[in-house]
C-alpha cells in the first residue's frame, strides 16, 4: 500500500470533501452538437446505476461501501517514528537484563504506551492534521512521547516520575485534539486516561510492589476507558447506543489500516537497526555476516506474513463492517491483536543484539528465549488478528507458534545460528504450506453475515 505525503485533508471532519463533477458521454452518435453540452453540474454527473468498484474492495470479495480515504500524511509517519523510539528504548531495556521479570516490565511499559499510541491514531482518522493548530498540538504530543522514550531505561528507578510527567502531556495533548472532533464527549476519555498517568507518575515514588501495582492500576484504567466512552455519553445526553457505537465507528479504513501498517513497518526497521547493534566492532568475519543475513531473513519473512497476506484483506473486511461494529473492531484488531506484534519484534530484537556476537556458541536461555518467543508471540498476535478480521486461514500459523518457540532448545543445546536456520525455516514452511494447500476462500464479513457477492478475501 502506497503512501501519499500530501499534509492536505478535508476541510472538517464533519465536511467530507465532494467528489468533483464529471463529464457523460452523450447517449446520441451524432457528435458535435452534443459534444458541445456534455458538462453537466455535479448531480448530473452520475449515470444510472452502481457506483463504481474500488478495486482492492472488489478483489477482496466486499462491496465498497464509502468513498476512498485519505492516505497517511508524513507529519503523522513523523509521528510514528518517535514513537516507535519507545519500541527501540525498551529493546535496549530488554537486552540489558534478560529475564523474565524485566520482560514483563517492558511488556508492563508498552501496554500502556501504545493505548495511547492508539488513541491518537484513531484520533487523526477523525481529526486530521490539516490546519497549524492541530499540527502544533500534535508536534507537542510527539515531544511528550520522546520525554517518556528517554525515561523508560529509568521508569522503574529514579526515571519514574519523569516518565510519569511526560504521559501526563501526551494524554493532555490527547484531550485537547479529541475535543475537536467530539466535543465535550472528551471527558469519558480525558478523565480515565489522566487518572492512569497519574497512577503511572506515582509509581515513580515507590521502588517496591507499590510501583507495580500502580502500574497494573493505569493498566485498568486503561481497559475501563471504552466502557465509558461508550456508556457515559449515552446516560449524560440521552443519545441512542446505536448512534454513539456509529460515531465511535466513524473511521476511515484505507487511512485506519496504513497507519497500523506503517507502524510496523517502522518496527521492523528497527529490528533491522539491531543487527547493526550486535555486531558493533567486532571483526567482519564469513559467520558474522551469515549471522546477519539470517538475521534479515527472518524480519524478511515476519514482513511476508503480514504485508502480503494480511494488510489489504484487513482494509477490505474494514470497509465492508457497518460502523457501529466498526470501533470494536478496531480495538480488537489493532489495539489487542496488533500488542502481541509490536512486543514480538522488540523482543526478537533484542535476542538477535545478544546472539549476532555468538553465532557458534551455546546461547544462555535469556537470548534464545528472546528470539524465539519474540517470533512466537508476534505469530501469535498475527493469528489473532486474522481470527479477529476473519481471514483465513489461521492454521498453518497457529501450529508455526509453538514450533518457532521451541527453537530456543537449539539455542541453547547447539547454537546461535541453528536457531535463527530453524526460525526462517519454520517461517518459510509456514508461508509456503499456507500458499500451497489453503487458496483464498470465501469468508464471513466480520460483522456476521455472509459477504456480498461471489467473491473472496483476497489475502493472497
């Protein structure tokens, strides 16, 4: 999928740009004299019968039901690149001490990050950064991102209070974008969302369990707030629940789906920075380099099993659910499938840091855990997401999870390199069976029912 670096969006969110007048043929042969009046005004633009097909909704078997988005603007990728510095901060956590108490603190940190790293994606779906004051509201949101970057190797030590502080911000500036496009409906988000970044920057005044369980509470916190977001309008305003679930729903799916998937690519690149890091100054010697090109055999083949299989079926099943089911999708598929992802990289990241400088040797069982669960876990996220979109198959995936989380044992009973061989080979033989015997087939639309039409998701 393409990305365009146009900044421009509509005018509002409420004002969707009109599509511009076209011309129609004139239904006489003669020529001249008709040629002459073929442009009409714009309600006459449209000849009887269905609207045209976008293309990549026909391929995938869905009705295209709304206008093609907007693409993801390069102040939002900007946007994501100093987020995904969190990503990188938390590998370098990780790589410093691999255990499993440190693993689950990372994974503690980036649950609670990337809720709001999601909030503000969904946020510029519906308010786009198309004027200075958004643009300045965002750019601060990323220099509160960048404090809370620079805080996370210290978020559980005498950095937990500056790390609070910094996502204090990025849920302020959170709340005064999100007023743009919903008005006083911010409070059911800005009032959980503070609460759990005060929780956060209280944590930074204990070095105990307390600091824990001040976490976990941002965490509830956190998973509370779509219950008020949904609810709380309704009670307060009288609205109907269907309508508040079609508000929420009201997303752009081309722009929701590229912004998830630039994300993660972004990620990988940064799993790819990692073989750089681990090899630092040694000698470059033939293993070293064999080391690193397995190594970027595997973000290759993680890479295949989402770009080209999954991103356009996941737009199309988007663009085919009505949007009252259209916000618990998002949560499910891009909020919740997509944390397991993001964590699988950082995690396999990490592991190949600790291994490229040991290809020939036994790997301790933090390294090889590392590398081979990071692939399980993101196999698992991806797993989920497709059960979640409905696009299968998911099998073959499924059954790579466990196999790829059982390489650590080559780790650690042979060596570096026969494990990063029997993780591309695993990933190789999973794609390769899934090509082979499971063709793209009819799926359900993902919000019940049968798809329109005779045809089939297209994930192949």
């Amino acid at each position: 999928m393409s990305r365009a670096g146009n900044e421009a969006g509509p005018a509002s969110v409420d004002e969707p740009a009109r599509p511009a007048a076209r011309e129609v043929p004139s239904p006489s042969p003669a020529g001249d004299a008709a040629a002459a009046a073929r442009p009409l005004a714009a309600e006459a633009a449209h000849p009887p019968g269905p609207e045209p097909v976008d293309p990549r909704a026909e391929e995938a078997g869905y009705p295209e039901s709304e206008e093609a988005g907007r693409r993801v603007s390069t102040l939002e990728l900007f946007f994501d690149l100093v987020f995904v510095f969190t990503l990188t901060q938390l590998t370098v956590l990780l790589a410093s001490d691999l255990s499993f108490a440190t693993a689950a603190r990372v994974a503690l940190i980036f649950v609670v990050l990337f809720w709001m790293y999601g909030a503000y994606a969904y946020l510029t779906n519906q308010v786009p950064p198309d004027r200075p004051s958004r643009r300045i509201l965002l750019l601060l949101g990323m220099g509160a991102f960048l404090v809370c970057a620079l805080a996370i190797p210290r978020a559980f030590d005498d950095g937990g209070v500056v790390f609070g502080l910094g996502f204090l911000a990025v849920v302020l500036v959170h709340s005064a974008l999100y007023t743009r496009g919903h008005g006083r409906d911010v409070v059911w988000y800005a009032v959980p969302n503070s609460l759990a970044a005060l929780a956060v920057t209280a944590a930074g005044l204990f070095d105990d369990l307390r600091a824990d369980g001040l976490w976990l509470l941002a965490l509830v916190l956190q998973f509370v707030t779509p219950f008020f977001a949904e609810h709380g309008p309704r009670r307060r305003g009288g609205r109907e629940a269907a309508a508040l679930r079609s508000q929420l729903g009201a997303l752009d799916p081309a722009h929701f789906v590229e912004r998830h998937g630039l994300l993660l690519i972004v990620a990988f690149g940064e799993s790819v920075i990692a073989i750089g890091i681990g090899i630092g100054n040694r000698p470059l010697t033939e293993d070293l380099f064999v080391g690193a090109f397995l190594a970027l055999a595997l973000a290759g083949a993680l890479w295949w099993t989402y770009f080209v299989r999954d991103e356009h079926g996941a737009e199309a099943a988007f663009t085919a659910t009505p949007p009252d089911r259209r916000w618990r999708l998002a949560m499910n598929a891009y909020y919740y499938a997509f944390l397991p992802m993001l964590l699988g990289i950082a995690y396999c990241a990490a592991g190949v840091k600790k291994t490229l400088g040991h290809l020939t040797e036994h790997l301790h069982t933090g390294p090889a855990l590392a590398l081979a669960g990071g692939v399980a876990l993101f196999l698992a996220g991806d797993v989920a997401f497709r059960s979640v979109l409905r696009l299968w198959p998911v099998t073959f995936r499924a059954v790579a999870v466990p196999v790829a989380a059982a390489t650590a044992l080559l780790g650690v009973q042979l060596s570096a390199v026969a494990e990063l061989l029997a993780l591309v080979a695993v990933l190789v033989v999973m794609l390769g069976a899934e090509a082979r015997w499971s063709p793209c087939r009819p799926a359900s639309r993902p919000g019940g029912g049968p798809s329109a039409g005779s045809g089939t998701v297209s994930v192949g």
